[in-house]
C-alpha cells in the first residue's frame, strides 16, 4: 500500500507538471488507437527535452495492466535480460504495450532488437522507445521497415508553452522577463525547470547569459554531455559550439586529421546535432551551453580555441570567420551572427540595381553621394549588394586605391586626406583596399545583420598578398569606439567634411601589425589582468566580478583572471610589482574580510551565514547550504541576492574611496 500510495503521488505530481506536447501526444495515441497500429515506435530527442515525462503522460492515457515500461539505464545490454524486463520470458501474454526509455544504451544489442525482437512480437504488442541519437540507417535502409515503425521529433518549447511552464509553476512573469527566459533557455524543458528554481536570482542580478549562473550550467551540462565518449568528442562538441558549421576540416585542424573522422560521424549521430549543407550544426542550446562551460571552466582553453579557429578560417571561409569573431570584444559588431548568415546574401551589383544604390546613396549622403557612388563605380569599383529576401538592403563600395593614380583620388574629398596621410607612406608594392561607401537603406552605418554581410567581403581581402591596409570611411561615430575596442585604429588627420556629416576613416594598418598577430592579441588580452576602468564601467560589470570573485576564493588560477584584481581597492594591498597570483590573494582577503562585517551586527549575521555556507565553507551545492542552515529555497536565494548585493555595494564603494585616495595623492 505504502508503494502504491507513493506511486500515485508520483503520477499525480508529473500530470500536474506536465504541460505542452499535445500534438506529439495526440498523434502517439492516435497510432496505438489504429486498428493496423505499428509495432515500432521512436521518440527522439535532446537530453532533457522531455521524452520521459510524454511517455508517462502516453501511459496515463493508456493505463492498461499489461504494459511493461523498461529504463535501459537498469538492464545490461542484453537480449535475455531485456525479453525479461518486458515479460516476453516463461508462458505469460506479451503486454499490449512495452516501453524502453533510454534506447540508446542498447545500441549494442540494436541488430537483434530490430531483427529479432520486433518481428517476433507480432500484432499484439506495440514498442515504444525513446533516445537521444538518430535511429541507425539500417532502420530506414530497408523498405519494408518504413511501413512498420514510425517515429516522433520532440523539439523545444514553443513560446506558448514556455509561458504555460511559467504558469504551472507559479512564476508570474512580466513581458519582459518572459522573453529573457525564452533566450536564456532557447525553451530546452531541463534548461526551464533550472531557471525556474533560480528565477528570483535571475531577476535580481539581470543574468543575461548561462556563463552567469555556473551552479545551473553544471547540472544542464552534465545531463546534455552525460554519453559523452571522450576527451576528444568533447573536445569536438566544443569547436561545434564555436563554429558555425563543423565539417572534417575544421575538426582536423584542432584534433589532428587520426580523430576527425571519428568524432564526425559520433557528432553526426547526435539528436541535438543537424545535418546541413557544408557540414553539421548544433542546436543553439547546446551551443550556449557548452560554449558558456568552457568559457567558465576553461578561459584559457576557450580563448585559445577561439584564436586557433578564427586563424584557420581567416581567408578561407568569411562567413566561418566572423561567426567565431563575434565572440572578440569589439569584432561583435562586425558580425550579427544570429541572423545575417540566415537571410542575407551578398552578391556583385547588376546594371539594375545602379538607380536603387543611387537612391540609397542621396538619402544618406545626398546627391554628392550619388554622384561619387557613380563616378567610382563607372571606374572599375567593386560594388556589392546585400539582399535580404530579394530585396535590396544596402551596398558596400570598395576600391584598390594602388590602381588609382594619386592625383584622380584626390579630386574626391574623402579620399584626399587618406591620399595625403595614409597612401603617401605606403610603398609602391602593396596594395591599400578602402570601403569608400557603405550603407544600408534602414539604419545607414549603425551595426546590424546587413552590415555583418557587407563586411565579410572585406574580411576575405585580408589575406591578400603585400597588404598595408584595410581601410573604412565612416560618418557613424559608434565606429570610433567600435574599432578601438577590435584593435583597429583610427586613422589621424583623416577627417573630412561632406554632405554635412564628418567622416573619418578607422582600420587595420597592416605594416605596422599582421592580422594573425592582431588576432592573438585580441584573445590573450582577455585572459590577462584587466586594467582598473573596469571600475569606470558602472556598478553592474563589477557586480559580476564580485560574483565571480566569490565563486573562485580558492581557485587562485581563476581568481588571477578576474578584473577586480586590478582595481585601486586590491593594489593597496600589495607592492607595485605584486605577481598575478599575489594579487589574486590580495582579491581572495579583501572578500572574505568584505563578508566578516556582516557579524557585525546581529540583524545582518544570516547573511554572512548564506554566504559562509555558499562560499567561504562551502556545503556543496546550493541546495545542500539550505538545507544546512535549515532554510527554505526560496528563503536562502533570498537572502543569498541580497548578501551579494551588499557585498558588491560594500566593495564598490571602498574601491571608490581608494581610488578618490589615490587621486588626491597623485
């Protein structure tokens, strides 16, 4: 009785949970319903997707005495130990319907499944089983197959359903927070539930990303990765999260060509991985996800990777190349990743399209525009166009200014400072390519899916043999600070009136830096010592370091790489020529000393407790610090927030007074 009583509870709790996959639940019971049902059925799907919870909700619908449900996790891969699992052993009826979850893990007895044990169960019993992989082409190479089993794609959420989790779960949620939680989870059902736990801390500390929150990153990872064989299929789940498309080549490049192969085809069999032209893609959760793990876990490793790909595809692929770029501080803006490569599409302009771009043109730069857009196309410029749907979107015009006698370029006002301050120091061999104009039709300069397209055009000229320069003229002056942050540079004495809007021209100036060295400064910068205006970013960027801070207090390897180790706050506290490590102590005492003052009084001493089980001693998990202060959830992530909270103000504020300190000294 008291097992009964358990399992109907247990029934009750997942029918009140359950939410969603009408479709897939309706179409399921129509087949078992069927006069001719199939013997076979597949339900595919991601790691914590939900194939469990529908066939639970499958067999409420169905509740039938003989049903046998089998969870592969519990059985050996074995013909015997299965048939007897399903109580296809001895003289009893086959059970009318017999469910295997987990069916993967019986790949090696999958012949056999297919070839014996299906045909030999006959019209009297359907089997329904559930997996992450594709099922083998031996399963649909042969026709007959095709008219006996039958198979269902459990996707993610839709938007509808994720506001149904929310709801069955009690969280009400704002507009804008729904679509926060709809980005952060890419509506993953594990990924929800996770979030649904932390929601108020989501809430409270504005998490924009997975990395933020790594004691939920954990478990997710861990359920998405747990059939992971090796180090080098992770390593492979890695560079698919990085790129946008994985082939053998690129997989070669990393894991060396002995492994490529292998690690292909697991990557091919995955559920969470698709098939498209060029090669293999993840699902977009899956590559937040293991990308955020890796950044976290591994920076060093995370950065490294990236330069290696970014290196790789440099010339080759420009599309590949800015995908992995956006992830470089300041190169983001050269690549919206998420869209452009989906709807955008380059090409060469056309004779048709010249009134269109002239159009373009005066209405951004006005009829000097036109007329100049005229004249350089007219002499041999490279014009191209982006499209979107068909439609014209903007145009990009390109010149190699080495083919332009010096005196011709002159006459144009944009060109002639760059004739004067920039050509006159090149030598007469190399070659200068310059984005003389650029635009699209919505939204002129300012960074968008368009211009993403436009520019990989000019990233695939990098490469070009004795090239001293890649230039761009702008009037958006969001591209200062754009190409400043990119480790480009703007080029002095450049300016130039036209139209009413002042231009300037930014760029890469490649006889004073290659761009392969360019890049690997880019990525090594992000895992050295930042400097101390991380401070002058506002309290939000410094909250985050405390958090990271906190969770690192006794990884001095971590901690070496946090920002506020460069702050006036921590280099009080050691000599000038303090080492990374050093200062990374110093960080260690200043937080645990920060944490202490909550003792201070009696009101504030549960906040040190929450952080002293969280951190300073920690318990384990988060769950188990609640459970050791004898605290609610909810409570505990209560008064977690608002302990961070204080710390970070706390710790804001003293930096703020060393800095004032400082300032007077100096």
């Amino acid at each position: 009785m008291a097992a009964d009583g358990y399992h109907a509870r247990v029934t009750r709790f997942r029918a009140a949970r359950f939410v969603g996959r009408e479709r897939e639940l309706d179409q399921l019971s129509c087949w078992l319903r069927a006069p001719a049902r199939p013997p076979f059925v597949y339900v595919e799907g991601n790691a914590g997707v939900g194939k469990t919870e529908l066939l639970h909700a499958l067999c409420r619908r169905h509740d039938s005495a003989t049903r046998r449900w089998v969870d592969a996790t519990r059985i050996a891969p074995d013909p015997r130990a299965l048939r007897q699992a399903l109580g296809l052993v001895g003289g009893d009826d086959p059970p009318a319907l017999a469910i295997i979850d987990n069916v993967d893990l019986l790949e090696p007895i999958d012949d056999w499944l297919r070839e014996e044990l299906v045909p030999s169960l006959g019209g009297a019993t359907t089997l329904v089983t559930a997996g992450r992989r594709h099922l083998g082409a031996r399963w649909v190479a042969h026709p007959a197959w095709g008219e006996v089993f039958v198979a269902v794609r459990l996707d993610h959420f839709s938007e509808r359903e994720v506001a149904a989790f929310l709801e069955r779960r009690g969280i009400q949620a704002d507009a804008g927070t729904h679509a926060r939680l709809l980005a952060l989870t890419r509506g993953h059902p594990l990924c929800l539930a996770l979030c649904a736990e932390r929601f108020e801390q989501i809430v409270a500390e504005d998490v924009a990303s997975l990395a933020e929150i790594p004691d939920l990153l954990q478990p997710l990872i861990g359920e998405l990765l747990r059939d992971v064989p090796g180090d080098a299929h992770r390593e492979g789940l890695e560079i698919c999260a990085l790129v946008r498309t994985t082939n053998d080549a690129v997989l070669a490049e990393v894991l060396g060509r002995p492994r490529a192969r292998e690690v292909f085809d697991w990557l091919h069999g995955q559920s969470f991985i698709e098939a498209v032209p060029g090669g293999l893609q993840p699902h977009a959760l899956m590559r937040d996800a293991i990308a955020a793990d890796l950044q976290w876990r591994s920076p060093l490793r995370y950065w490294a990777l990236v330069e290696q790909l970014m290196l790789f595809f440099l010339g080759r692929a420009p599309a590949e190349w800015l995908f992995v770029a956006q992830r470089v501080p300041g190169w983001s803006a050269f690549a919206e990743h998420d869209t452009y490569t989906e709807t955008c599409r380059l090409r060469h302009a056309l004779a048709a399209d010249r009134e269109t771009l002239g159009r373009m043109a005066a209405k951004h730069e006005g009829e000097l525009g036109r007329r100049w857009l005229e004249h350089w196309w007219d002499r041999g410029g490279d014009v191209l166009v982006v499209e979107d749907g068909g439609e014209v979107e903007g145009f990009l015009l390109g010149l190699w200014l080495e083919r332009y006698e010096p005196a011709e370029l002159a006459r144009d006002p944009l060109l002639r400072p760059i004739v004067e301050h920039v050509l006159a120091y090149v030598e007469t061999h190399q070659a200068v390519y310059c984005v003389r104009m650029w635009m699209t039709d919505g939204c002129y300069q300012a960074p968008c899916a368009a211009q993403s397209c436009l520019f990989s055009d000019t990233h695939a000229k990098l490469i070009t043999p004795d090239l001293a320069a890649v230039l761009h003229v702008a009037s958006d002056s969001r591209w200062q600070q754009i190409a400043n942050e990119a480790g480009m540079q703007t080029f002095d004495k450049t300016h130039a009136e036209a139209s009413g809007r002042t231009f300037y021209t930014f760029g890469l100036d490649l006889r004073r830096v290659d761009i392969a060295t360019l890049l690997r400064d880019r990525m090594r910068s992000r895992v050295v010592v930042a400097t101390p205006s991380v401070t002058t970013r506002g309290r939000q960027p410094f909250g985050r370091a405390v958090k990271r801070a906190l969770r690192d207090l006794d990884r001095l390897d971590l901690l070496e790489q946090n920002p506020l180790t460069a702050t006036q706050m921590v280099l009080d506290r050691v000599s000038p020529d303090a080492s990374d490590s050093e200062r990374a102590r110093a960080l260690a005492e200043l937080a645990r000393e920060q944490c202490r003052m909550f003792l201070a009084t009696a009101k504030d001493v549960r906040y040190y407790r929450v952080l002293e089980r969280t951190y300073l001693l920690p318990a384990g998990t988060q769950r188990a610090a609640a459970e050791r202060l004898e605290l609610s959830w909810g409570t505990y992530r209560r008064y977690l927030a608002t302990a961070i909270r204080r710390l970070s103000d706390a710790l804001y504020r003293r930096n703020q007074a060393s800095s004032e300190k400082r300032s007077e000294k100096g």
